[in-house]
C-alpha cells in the first residue's frame, strides 16, 4: 500500500512510521506542516526508498487533493495537539483540527479513499477518581478544554462524511501516549528533561490527576490493525490499562534517575483540568485480537529516559522556550 500519513514528523506520527517501515511493506507519504512540534529528525535515518516527505499544511486543499491522488490510504495524525496551548491561543487548533479534517474528507470524498481518523479519549471529557466506568465507544462526548473540543468536533466531522457521503473512514480514541520522540513541553518529556538539566519538575495542582498511559508503540500497532482489520464507520478505543496519578509518575520518574522522590515543586494547576481518563478496549481487543507489548510501565519508562539522555541534540532546541512558555503562565 501506499500510504498518506499526516502529522508524521510529530511524536505519534513519525513513531507511526517507524512502525510501518519495521513492520509492512508498505510505502509511506509523510504530509507535515513542521510547525513548532514537527521534526524531520523525528525521520532520521528511515530508507529514502520507503519514506518519502512533503512539507505542506492540510488545510491546503489543492496539495492534499494531489496527495490523495496518488495514495491508496490515508492516517491522519496531523492536529494541534497540547491542552496548555489551547488554553493561551486557540485559533490554531480550530484551523487545523477542524478545518484541516474538513479538508481531508472532502478529499477523500472526491477520491473515495480509506481513511483512518486518529483522535483522543479527552472526546469524552472525565471521570471521578472512584468511578467504575471507562470510556468505551457508546460514551457521550463531553470535552473540555479547546484542543479537547476541536478533537470531538473533528471526530463528528468523520462520522458524518461517512453517514452522509459513504466515505469509507475509520476513527480511535487513544489515551495519553509515551515514548520517544515527544516533545518536551508534555508532562513526561518536560520531567525527564527538566532533572537532566538539573531543574526540579513540576506538578499541576496536587497531582492527584489519572491518565491512562500507553507505549506510542503500542498505539502504532493498534492503528495498523485497524487500517488492515477494522470495520468502516467504527470507532475504537486504544488503551493499555495504564492508569496512573501524575504524582506517583513524577516520584517514579525522579527515583528511575537517581534523585529523592520529592524532589518536584507543586505549580499553578489547569484551567479545567480533566481529572481521569480510563479507556476499555475491549473492542479492539476481542475483534481485532490486537493487545500491547509495552506492559511494564516502569520499564518503558526507564527505556524512554534512556532515549532522551541519549538524544538531547533532538530536544534541547525546544526546551528554553518552551520553559519560557510555561514560566510566563506560572506552570
Ligand atoms: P504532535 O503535536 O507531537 O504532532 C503533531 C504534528 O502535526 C506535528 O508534526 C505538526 O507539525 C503537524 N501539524 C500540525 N498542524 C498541521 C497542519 N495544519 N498541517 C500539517 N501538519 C500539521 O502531536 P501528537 O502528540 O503526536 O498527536 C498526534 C495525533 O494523535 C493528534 O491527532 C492527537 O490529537 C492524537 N492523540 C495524541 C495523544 C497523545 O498522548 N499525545 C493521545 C491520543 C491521541
Ligand atoms: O489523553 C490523550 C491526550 O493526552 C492527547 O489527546 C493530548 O494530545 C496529549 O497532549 C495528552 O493530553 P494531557 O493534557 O493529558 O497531556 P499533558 O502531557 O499535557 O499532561 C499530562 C498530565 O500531567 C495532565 O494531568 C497535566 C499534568 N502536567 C502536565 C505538565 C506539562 C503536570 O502536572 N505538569 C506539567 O508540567
């Protein structure tokens, strides 16, 4: 197959590609606007003759009309994807969440091509910490933050392009990735990088907040499955049965590199904060037969702290402004 993957110069998108290249035989376009959180260096390496890359935005319709015409499937990672970000300046993410899935399912509309619609768990808003329930795909949508509704917003987009026009589309909901390749202004990257550089992490609020963590790895196989395998129309969720309090993830983090377990400040917690996110995959588990390889927590994450002492090239461009960001919000 020949494959169109936006957003894949980002974190799950150019792990997406790696898994691919390491996995099928399949050919891979990448479409990438390489806006702040997109790097080539994400696609160091990979064979010319398997990756090739367009640098171009998926709100350019002509672009994205040419690209599809020359694709077999679509998986459509590209979005503004930080919650913190959404809450200083939303405008970006109703461009490209919204209009640039907009653009894309016309295209795949007018080219009658597969599409897979890559979305979040945060569609469903949260969970108190007690509740029995987790997210399945019959969850009403709730979301709560900018990013979070622009995510649902593209999701119905999906589901009516399909409804209404037939095109042959797929979506899932994934739960908070981790791994390499991420940038550091996310929670555990921002960790990582902060005790590398000797500043002591900081935790929003009391950081009693759950998140339901996944292996980006993991993620990638998930999609793939449901490419090749999933039904039209149908919504899965991704997960790994990884919750987890952002308190208890710091004190890991900190004990994995050698330092005191309270070595982190307590910050100025979000705007809205979400609470817990908790995904049941049973359906990708019992239809597909898709499970995760990354079951250890703790090893993935000492294995994602190796990755980032050995590649601070990768990251330390990133990190000053993106503390400089942070500190003006007083995070
Ligand atoms: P990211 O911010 O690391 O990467 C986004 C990529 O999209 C970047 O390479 C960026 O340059 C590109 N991009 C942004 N706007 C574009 C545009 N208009 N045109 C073309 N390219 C554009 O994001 P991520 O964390 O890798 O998330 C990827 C996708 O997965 C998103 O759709 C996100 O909603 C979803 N998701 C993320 C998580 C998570 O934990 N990070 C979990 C579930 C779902
Ligand atoms: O659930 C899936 C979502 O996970 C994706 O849709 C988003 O694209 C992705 O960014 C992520 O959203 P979160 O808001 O959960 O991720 P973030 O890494 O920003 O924060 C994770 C948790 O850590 C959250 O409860 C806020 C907290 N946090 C974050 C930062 C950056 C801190 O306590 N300290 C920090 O410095």
């Amino acid at each position: 197959m020949r494959l169109l993957v936006t957003g894949g110069a980002g974190f799950i998108g150019s792990n997406f590609v790696h898994h691919v290249v390491a996995h099928t035989d399949h050919h891979v376009t990448v479409l990438d606007a390489l806006t702040y959180a997109g790097n080539r260096a994400s696609l160091a390496g990979l064979p010319a003759d398997r990756v090739s890359f367009v640098h171009g935005n998926i709100t350019d319709a002509e672009l994205v009309d040419d690209l599809f015409g020359q694709a077999d499937a679509v998986v459509h990672y590209a979005a503004e994807s930080h919650n913190d970000n959404s809450l200083a300046d939303p405008r970006p993410f109703l461009d490209t969440n919204v209009i640039g899935t907009y653009t894309l399912l016309e295209a795949a509309r007018r080219h009658d091509i597969r599409l897979h619609h890559i979305s979040t768990d945060e569609v469903y808003g949260d969970l108190e910490l007690d509740d029995p329930q987790r997210f399945t795909d019959t969850t009403p949508y709730n979301p709560s933050s900018p990013y979070s509704s622009t995510k649902a917003a593209s999701d119905l987009l999906v589901r009516a392009w399909v409804r209404s026009f037939g095109v042959r589309a797929t979506l899932s909901n994934c739960s908070n990735n981790y791994g390499p390749y991420q940038h550091v202004e996310k929670f555990i990257p921002r960790q990582i990088t902060n005790v590398i550089r000797s500043i002591r992490p900081k935790l929003y609020g009391a950081g009693l907040n759950v998140r339901d963590w996944i292996h980006a790895d993991d993620h990638s196989s998930a999609v793939l499955a449901i490419l090749e395998r999933g039904r039209l129309g149908e919504t899965y969720l991704i997960g790994a049965d990884g919750e987890k309090d952002n308190k208890t993830v710091v004190e890991l983090i900190l004990t994995l590199m050698g330092q005191d377990a309270d070595a982190y400040d307590h910050v100025s917690d979000r705007a809205g904060h979400d609470l817990r996110y908790a995904i049941d995959s049973t359906k990708l588990r019992d239809e597909l037969g898709w499970t995760p390889q990354y079951g250890d927590f703790e090893a993935g994450l000492a294995a994602t702290i190796d990755w980032y002492r050995n590649n601070e090239a990768w990251w330390a461009p990133a990190k000053d402004a993106t503390e400089a960001f942070y500190a003006k919000r007083g995070h």
